[in-house]
C-alpha cells in the first residue's frame, strides 16, 4: 500500500473537493496512511466550513487523518494560540 500527504492550500470549491476525496479515501482505506497538512488561505476557511465539506473535515479530523496547520493563525479569528495543531 501507498502513503500519502494531501497538502491544502486552496481557499474555495477545491478545498471542499480535495476534503471530500480524502474523506472517500480514508472510508474507503485506498491508503496505508493517509495525512493532510492545511496551508495559506486554506486555513482561513477551515474556520467557516458548512454542509458536506464541514462533515467530511470532521470525519478526518476524528480518524486522525489531518495532521496540522503549517502557518500562524491569527488570534481574533476563532484561534485561541498564535499556532494551531489539530494532534
């Protein structure tokens, strides 16, 4: 089998796309190991997810697939720290 890293770093449609294969891979373990790390302007719309992408991002997050944010999050945008990890 295969390990993979998917790497986020759109801010729209492809966000949600991208969430939803890697949500089908991991229901589907096409993969040994499957992470995803979140950059740029995909961290901005990790905090106002809706609807399927919100439920697919939960169901990552849970199976312990989203590995981390890879840039400082500014406080006053849903961030309690300068730096986010999801582990």
């Amino acid at each position: 089998m295969v390990k993979v890293v998917f790497l986020i770093m759109s801010g729209d449609q492809k966000m949600d796309l991208a969430l939803r294969m890697a949500a089908a891979s991991v229901a589907n373990r096409r993969f040994e190991d499957l992470k995803i790390i979140f950059f740029g302007p995909s961290q901005e719309r990790l905090l106002n997810l809706e609807g399927q992408a919100r439920e697919n991002f939960d169901y990552l997050l849970k199976n312990g697939t989203v590995d981390k944010m890879v840039k400082p999050c500014p406080l006053g945008r849903g961030c309690t720290t300068t730096w986010v990890s999801w582990r």
